[in-house]
C-alpha cells in the first residue's frame, strides 16, 4: 500500500505531470477493492488538509508545484496577514487586507504568489483556500443590542467582531468579559457567528483579567480525570530494588544541592564541583528523571505534549505535570532520596572539557541553597549565612571559580551575552499588583546558567555522534537583509561591526555588545541586534545555535516544565539499556515523530511567552493606575516618530506622545533615533534623564501615557551635527482648483515659490512667516502632506505634516508633488508605487524598509507606527526578551515586514472610498463623474491607432503587466488582438497610455483604476462609448499601425531619458 509521503515525493518529482486518480492508481499498481478504496479515502483526506490539490480536470497535484504556499497566517491588527510557509526556508508572504478573503488569524491556508517585490524577495499573494481554522473559541468584551449582541476580541488580531444571536447570549450582559464559541466562520460581508461559552465575569472584577488571558491563549488549567488517576498512581518514594534493578550509580553520599529562587517548588536540577588531585574541575549536573515515571503513550505524557511547557503567569503557574509529580516525586527536596539523570565532566584549568560521563543515578540532596543565599556567601561574604553554611563554603566558592572560567571561555568563542534587565511583579491574595522589583543577576545566576549550558552541551554532542534522534534546541544565522540594516544603524551611532559581506561572526556581536556597555546608547542597540536575529526554536536536525556560537546544543536540564526535555530523557535511558544504540524499527519511529514534537513544543513555547508577557504588562498598567498624576524620573528608552517611551526605575514604561510637547514641533530622525525641535533645535535621544507625569492608564490595552515635565538632559541638534533647515518648497500643479501653496524654511526666512498652475486655474500663492504646512486652498484632507481644515484625531496626530524637504503641496488634492515640483493632476497622479519613487527613497527603502522614508506615505509622518512600536512592543509598549538570551518573538510576527506591509497597502491603493482618493495618489477615481474638459496628455504616453468597433468581438482577457517590459507586452498583445472580432462599439477616438491616462479627440479615460470611456467620434450615427478591461488599453483595428506608432513612441521616450514612461502603469478595475 503507497504512503502519504511517498505519493507526495512522486508528485515533487520535477517530471510529474498532474495526474487522475486512476493514473495514479496505475502507477502504484494498486490492486483489489480494498487498497483501491483505502488509497481514495488517503487521496481525499490529503486534498481535504491542502497537501495535494484537485484541478478542474480532476487532475491532483502539490500545492507548491502550482504556484500555490501552504501555510499558517499571522494577521496584524491593521487587517493584513503574512503567511509562514511550511515549506522550510520559503520567505514569508505578505497578503492585503482584501486578498484574505474569510481567513482569520492562525488558519492554515493555500496561497497564490501573485506579485514578487523590486528586489525578488518580497512576495505578495491572496488566500486561495482556508484549509483549517484556528479560531474555535474567542474571548471578548460583549455588548448587548437587545436583540443580538457582539463580543470584541481581546486578540486585536481578529479584527471581525464576532454575532451572537439573542438565543444564544446565555444570560451575559454589556461589560462582561465572556469565553464565544464560534458556531459558523465569516462568509462574504457576514460576520462570524458564535454562542456565549463561559461568562468570565465583569471586565473590572478582580481575577477575571488573568483569566481572560488565560482563557485568549487557551491555557489549560484542569487536568483531565485519566491524568490525574495516572498521577495518583505514581508512588511517592523510592526502593532499594529500584535502584539496585536499574543499574543505578549511587551519588548519595556526596555534597550535592539545588539552586533556585525563593519561590521555586519544582527543583528539577542539582550541582555538584570537586576539584581534583591534577587540578581539574569534577562538575556533576543532575536532573530528575522524570521520563521513568511519564512513560511514552501514557495519558500524562499526552497531556504533557498538548501543554509544551509550563506557563509562569503574575500570580500563577500552569504546570505541565501534575502537582504530585512537579512538586513531589520528581522534584529534588532537600535529605530524600530522587531518581536522576547524571552528566559529569571534567575541565582543565582553562575550562576545556577533556572528559565526560551520562549515566542513571540517585542522590539525596543536602541543601535547598537560594539565589540569595548564595550570593551573601560567595560575593558579599556574609559571616552568618557563611557560618550556616560552612561546610558548603568552599564547595560554593569553586563553582564561583570555575563557572567565570566557563563564562570566559563562551566569550572567547563569541558566544553573546545580552543584559537586559528584567523585572517581577509582586501581587497579594487578591491578585492586586504590590510593588514592581527589578531581577538582579548576580553570582549565583550565572553559576547555575554556566553549569546548565555545559551539560546541554555535553548531552547534545554525546547523543549526536550516537547517531539516535534526537531534540535539538538551534538558533539560525540572521538574515543577511536585517543584519545589514543593523550594521547601518550600528554606524550611525559610530560603531563598526567587522565582517566579511553580509555574514558576521557572533564574536563580533559580542565586541559590539561589550562596547557599548554603560553608554546611553546600550540598551537600543542591544535591543535592534535582538530583532536582527532569528528565533531559537526545536529542531530534528543540528544546524548549530548562533547566539551561543554552539555547535551542538539542547534542553536536558528542566524535564519537568519543558517536554522536549522529557523526550530526550526518556531516548537517553533506551539508549543506555541497550547498549548505546536502538533496534531499526525503533529508531524509525523516533525520527518519524521528532520533528512533530519539535514543531509542537516551539509552538506551546510561543504561546506560553505571550501569556506572560500579557499578565506582566497588565499587572503594570494595574500598578500604575492609582498613580496618575504622580510624577517620577525616567530614561528615554526608545524615540519613534510619534513620540517617546520612558523607562522608570521600576521598568514600568510609557509613552509621551508628540502631541503632548507643546514647547515646539520635533521632527524624528530616524538614522539617529532623536526629536529635534524645529525652532528651538531642542534634542530628546536614548539614554535621556527627564522629569514625567503619569497621564492616563489604559486598561483595556495595557499601556501607559506620560507628560513630560522636565528634560535634564538638554541638548541642541546643532551640537550633533543636524541639519533641521529645509529647503525652499514649491507648490504643486493645481487640477480645477488653485496650485498648491509654496513652502517656507524653518526659520521663515524665504518664501516658497507659489504653484505652478493647473488647467484653466491660477497659481498658489507664496506663503510667508514659516507656515510650514500649509495645504493648498481648496485641497482635500488626504493629499500627501496636506492637512484638512478640520483634523481629526488619529493615532497622535499632531499639528503639521511632516513632509519631505523642499516638497510642496498639493491642488485640490489631486496631484503628488515630488522633491519639491508639482505634477499635473486630471489622473496623471503620481502614483507612489516602487517603481516611481525617486532613487535615493528607493534606496532608503531598500536598506532600511518604508519607515525610513516618510515621503512613502501621505497624511502625518508621525501617526505611523514607526518599528520601536512594531518589532517589539506590539502596542503595548513592553519589550520582549524571554529565557533564551538570543530568543525575540517580534521577527515571527512583524519585524521589518511591518514596514513592507505598510508600503504594499499603499502600493496597492486599494482601499479608496467613492468620490474619494488614495493617500497615495490613485490617479482620478473611477467614481468621479467624467468631465468633458480637455485635459493634458501623459508625457511618455504611447497612442494605438484608431479604428471602427464591432459588437461581435469577445471581451479581451484581463491581463496585468509588470513595469519592465511593458511597451514589447503591449505590441505582443496587439499583434494578437489584431485577428481576433471586435466585441465593443466605440468611436475613433485614441485612447492614451501614459501617466496622465490623457485622451487626445476630446474623450476623457480616467488614470489609476481605468473606468469609462467617452469617446467623441462616432459609430452609427451615435457616440461611442467603452469600459476598459482590466489592463486600460484602447487597441484599434489596425495592429500594425498601433506597433509602429508604439516602437516609434517607446524610442523616443528612451532617447529623451523620461523616468516617468517607466513607470507608467494601469491596475485592474475596480471590482
């Protein structure tokens, strides 16, 4: 009988052709009834989960083979998604909001490629198929209609609020945090329907907002009856016989003893140093053993593998054990026998490893030692602790020895080290947040750290070269693109990461990180390095861990909150009973199930830091709420181009937005990360003592506003070097309406020029008095630059635009001014796409994504989520670090491709209103009422020849064309169109195909979207009229006229060097 997997490495062939099932079933020589009818229901299952695809001729095929991705959506609160590919090393591929069709986030779906960004790298598509939902429970804010009601999500991630019909309320009530199960999924404008599950209680109720955290990550609580019968039968104590049964070696005479935090019930890992006769160092790491009790199959070891890992929340912990194992048998109490694991190794004076040892053992700890504890002995030399201790005194002095020998010998090989300062939030019975403290760390940190990451070291090695699968913890190279854009950020700060192209060793990260130790600059520096980077994550196969600079590396120490850990113990104790090595059959299944294991746990991995992350920054919004109006000291923390975010001393961290600094206009630097005021050169950077106020707590969201008070660290931008004059402006081409108005320079010295005029109007006028941003009169709200007469609120929205230099305004709002001149409007908009933007934007983009450059998008530059929000705060302002120093969760979701999906929503253009424009610059809008004016012809455009319709000629297929070879598509597609019948009756009219989208005998063809067509010729005593396809073409009846006057047209533009005939360019009507 054929596999799964071999009928998929039979359609990945580069020779197979799709397929019918009864060729399919030739191939296999597939015989008799019942092997037909068991490979149809394989065949039907694998196209029901997207693994192969049927086409319309019932032919199947793999996904990937038909330009189609498989994989998981991560949706962005602003509406648009990227998909993680399942296919390994595949970039990441953006999807609009309107190209997402139902999909909500963490659905796996079939995606077509449809676009590949300027440099190949970045791709668009749209979803095809929603092969499996992700969403089955939502929970949320409910609010009652009477007759139906709507739950909120919490998750911002799911922007479609979900119906709950009046039968299926059950009782909840407006302001009620309630669990929604989701009944049927979004269809075309219909929202998703649910019914009321659980009613959490009232948002403002103590302990619902934890569970409502709990509840969004779907965190299990309870352990299912078979699980804790299991458990229940675990015996609490050890006998000789097992001992003696098991061939364990006997470690209990020895000094052994746990190291952990006040707090900790589970000790899972106990130490052990010697020094030996020939100077050597004995480290002994013992592990419990919890793979003998949590046997494979068993319902502990399935609940195990469903949790992943245990979750430590502000006031809780979810285990991944029951207590009775977590907590009892398994952990290593002080003076009672355990079952372990051991690895000892021994180490030369230089910290070499010369010589190690994995076996099974038991022990019986001596001490339950603190962090605390031991660091008032090793460091602080504390008579009475010392005195307390005194046997273990010089035992805790060797490891202190020995593990800065271990430390120092990682730094050599440039393993990096990042300190970020974390901290724990202390709350009462009540959950109610008591007081926020820093997590120092000292000695006794780092001696457990160094001891944990030798032994993962050592057992990773030891059971590669054994040749078994294997779980292995790895870190990937970053990516060339984003360390290339570290580099540069790193330089503007005047450090220089060595390295040969795109490729740096970690060591040179680590100088890096050693030389910005107590500069104001360390702490964003150290944090852009971090984004830089990939994820860790689990792994079947060891590529090597780049932040460690490991060749081998994985998780053995922790068994009883981690199940990677149990899986490796559980591989290591068959290994050692059989020898050092595993029966054919056995070691097949083990590599058939680990890369699952390992996907699944990285996946519980990620969930569980988002849980944390969510509680820790609730409970510091909740400890900041009965403070406002109090003022602190702080440090500027990160600068972004809608504000600040201020760090107390407590590592509570908020926000002072631009709106708020009345003092002057700041405008960001973006390569600098500073606020320079426009008139008084004032200068807010990283690293910045100032004097706040606590504004507002918003609950809702977790975050934290400030005012600023007090800047102690005053600085003028001129000291730095900074250029904060701008050149004279000049206003844009007017189109019915005014020219723009021009624009002055910052200390109103000189007037901008005024506009040049558009069709049948008069210029703007000059501006004086440094009105910097001035919109032209009778512009409209959403011209690039502009501002409306009446603002709104949106985001932080200041005053003034922050424009480009030199770049005018635009008339009525119809035309983009580009580096200070004006364009014509009456649909020769420019449109802003890549291929339009000036060169040195072009490369800014290129080097540092959208952001870098403002002049992308139109409207504020500072209501833009700028990266310091996108990469790591994730709107609520709190930074991500985890357990692993080298681990960021930020890439996975954002990263720079924020930036990207912010640029392709305004490449694309597609979410314009009737009677309204794109921000940026759509053309005329195919909704306006056409005017019969004559209005001025593209530069660069290209006229096909005229000719008599036919109504009996086929609609032409819709076609898109890229912007490289566009005049040779376009004398392709009329060669083809020649022969074929017209199907349009239109006049003789020529229609343009330029920027302007002009029209020469009187007609009017809208630009960007293509609409109506009015000719003004005539057919059959009446006027002619056509609606574009989806490519805006007028071809006429003579082809080899329309060629020639095309290559004639196309020469000439390249002869005069217009940039603008590249870019000229048609989408698709609107839908």
């Amino acid at each position: 009988m054929v596999t799964e997997q071999q009928l998929l490495d039979f359609m990945r062939e580069t020779a197979y052709k799709p397929m019918t099932y009864q060729e399919l079933e030739q191939h296999f020589d597939i015989e008799g009834a019942s092997e037909f009818k068991a490979f149809l229901k394989m065949l039907n299952q694998m196209e029901e989960e997207g693994k192969v695809l049927r086409t319309r001729t019932d032919r199947y095929g793999v996904p990937e083979r038909m330009n189609l991705l498989r994989g998981r959506l991560q949706a962005h609160a602003k509406g648009f998604a990227f998909l993680i590919p399942e296919e390994t090393g595949h970039p990441d591929v953006y999807i609009h909001a309107n190209d997402l069709k139902t999909a909500m986030h963490g659905d796996t779906v079939l995606v077509r490629v449809t676009n590949k960004g300027f440099d190949g790298a970045r791709l668009e598509g749209e979803v095809v198929r929603i092969v499996k939902r992700a969403v089955e429970r939502v929970v949320g804010l409910f609010q009652n209609y009477e007759s139906y009601g709507f739950v909120i999500p919490d998750d911002k991630r799911i922007n479609r609020d979900i119906f709950i019909p009046k039968e299926d309320m059950h009782g909840a009530v407006t302001g009620q945090k309630v669990v929604v199960h989701i009944v049927s999924y979004p269809e075309g404008r219909a929202a998703a329907q649910g019914m009321v599950a659980e009613i959490l209680g009232h948002k403002d109720d103590p302990g619902v907002d934890i569970l409502s955290v709990i509840r969004k990550h779907q965190l299990p609580e309870a352990f299912p009856d078979e699980v804790m019968a299991e458990a229940e039968a675990v015996p609490d104590s050890i006998t000789e016989e097992e001992i003696i049964s098991q061939r364990r070696r006997d470690l209990r005479g020895m000094n052994i003893v746990t190291i952990d935090g006040e707090d900790a019930k589970d000790l899972d890992d106990a130490v052990y140093v010697e020094q030996l006769p020939n100077g050597h160092y004995k480290l002994g790491v013992h592990i419990a053993d919890v793979g003998y009790y949590v046997k494979e199959g068993s319902a502990l070891d399935r609940e195990a593998y469903a949790r992943g890992c245990s979750v430590y929340l502000v006031d809780r912990v979810i285990p991944m054990l029951p207590h009775r194992l977590s907590n009892g048998i398994c952990s290593l109490h002080p003076r009672v026998d355990r079952l372990t694991l051991s690895c000892e190794m021994e180490f030369d004076e230089k910290a070499k490893l010369v010589k190690h040892d994995v076996f099974p053992s038991v022990i019986r700890t001596v001490e339950r030692m603190t962090y605390t504890n031991v660091r008032k002995i090793v460091e602080d030399e504390d008579p009475e602790v010392s005195a307390r201790y005194a046997y273990l005194v010089d035992s805790f002095k060797l490891m202190k020895e020995l593990a800065l020998k271990l430390r120092q010998k990682r730094m050599n090989r440039g393993a990096i080290d990042f300190d970020f300062v974390e901290s724990k939030v202390l709350v009462d019975e009540k959950g109610v947040p008591t007081d926020i403290i820093k997590r120092e760390r000292t000695i006794a940190e780092q001696i457990i750290e160094e001891f944990m990451l030798a032994a993962n070291e050592t057992v990773a090695e030891h059971f590669h070269w054994l040749r078994v699968p294997f779980l292995y913890r790895i870190h990937e190279e970053p990516n060339s693109e984003k360390l290339f854009n570290f580099m540069s950020f790193a330089a503007n700060f005047g450090y220089v990461v060595r390295g040969k192209g795109n490729s740096v060793h970690p060591r040179s990260l680590q100088m890096l990180l050693e030389e910005i130790e107590g500069t104001r600059e360390q702490t964003v520096i150290s944090t852009m390095m971090l984004r830089s980077m990939k994820q860790a994550k689990y792994d079947a196969e060891m590529t090597g861990h780049f932040g460690l600079a490991a060749e081998f590396y994985s998780h053995f120490t922790s068994p009883i909150r981690r199940y990677p850990d149990l899986v490796i113990h559980r591989v290591m104790r068959e290994v050692m009973d059989n020898g050092g090595a595993l029966p054919e059959k056995r070691l097949e299944q083990l590599h058939a199930r680990m890369p699952d294991i390992a996907q699944q746990s990285s996946e519980r991995e990620r969930v569980a830091v988002d849980a944390e992350r969510d509680t820790t920054a609730l409970k510091k919004a909740e400890f900041m709420l009965d403070k406002v109006g109090e003022e602190f000291d702080g440090i500027i923390s990160s600068v972004t181009s809608f504000g600040m975010f201020v760090e107390l001393d407590n590592t509570v961290e908020g926000l002072i937005r631009l709106s708020e600094l009345n003092d002057d206009y700041y405008h960001f630097h973006e390569q600098h990360m500073v606020l320079i005021g426009e008139r008084t050169a004032n200068v807010f950077r990283i690293g910045d003592e100032v004097r706040i106020r606590v504004a507002r707590v918003n609950m809702d969201e977790h975050t934290i506003d400030f005012e600023l008070i007090e800047s102690k660290s005053r600085h003028n931008g001129r000291d730095f070097g900074f250029d904060i004059r701008k050149k004279r402006g000049r206003g844009g081409f007017g189109a019915e309406g005014r020219g723009g108005a021009g624009r002055s320079d910052y200390k109103g010295r000189k007037d901008g020029k005024g506009g040049r005029p558009g069709e049948r109007d008069r210029g703007g006028q000059p501006r004086n008095g440094g009105d910097t941003d001035r919109g032209a009169r009778g512009g409209r709200s959403d011209r690039l630059g502009g501002r409306d007469s009446r603002p709104t609120e949106r985001f932080d929205r200041g005053r003034r635009a922050d424009r480009p230099a030199g770049q005018g305004t635009r008339g009525d709002g119809r035309a983009d001014r580009h580096a200070g001149q004006g364009m014509p409007g009456a649909g020769r908009a420019d449109r802003r796409t890549v291929t339009g933007i000036d060169p040195a934007e072009k490369q800014a983009y290129e080097q540092y994504g959208a952001s870098s450059t403002q002049q992308l998008r139109g409207g504020y530059g500072r209501d833009q989520h700028q990266h310091e929000e996108r990469l790591e705060r994730d709107a609520r302002y709190e930074r991500h670090n985890n357990g692993d120093a080298v681990e960021h969760e930020a890439d996975a979701f954002a990263g720079d491709w924020y930036n990207q999906g912010e640029f392709r929503e305004q490449q694309r253009g597609r979410r314009g209103r009737k009677g309204r424009r794109e921000e940026q610059g759509r053309g005329v809008n195919p909704y306006e009422k056409s005017s019969s004016a004559p209005q001025p012809r593209g530069k660069g455009g290209i006229n096909f020849g005229a000719g008599q319709g036919n109504a009996e000629r086929p609609a032409p297929a819709k076609k898109e064309y890229d912007d490289s070879n566009w005049v040779d598509r376009l004398i392709s597609d009329a060669e083809q169109e020649a022969d074929r019948p017209r199907s349009f009756d239109f006049g003789s009219g020529r229609g343009g195909y330029g920027r302007s989208g002009g029209n020469d005998q009187g007609g009017r063809k809208p630009g960007r979207d293509g609409g109506s067509y009015r000719g003004s010729g005539t057919s059959g005593g009446k006027k002619g009229r056509r609606t574009t396809s989806e490519s805006g073409i007028f071809i006429g009846e003579d082809a080899a006229k329309a060629r020639n006057q095309g290559e004639s047209a196309h020469k000439a533009a390249r002869q005069k060097g217009k940039a603008n005939s590249k870019t000229a360019k048609f989408v698709r009507k609107k839908r």
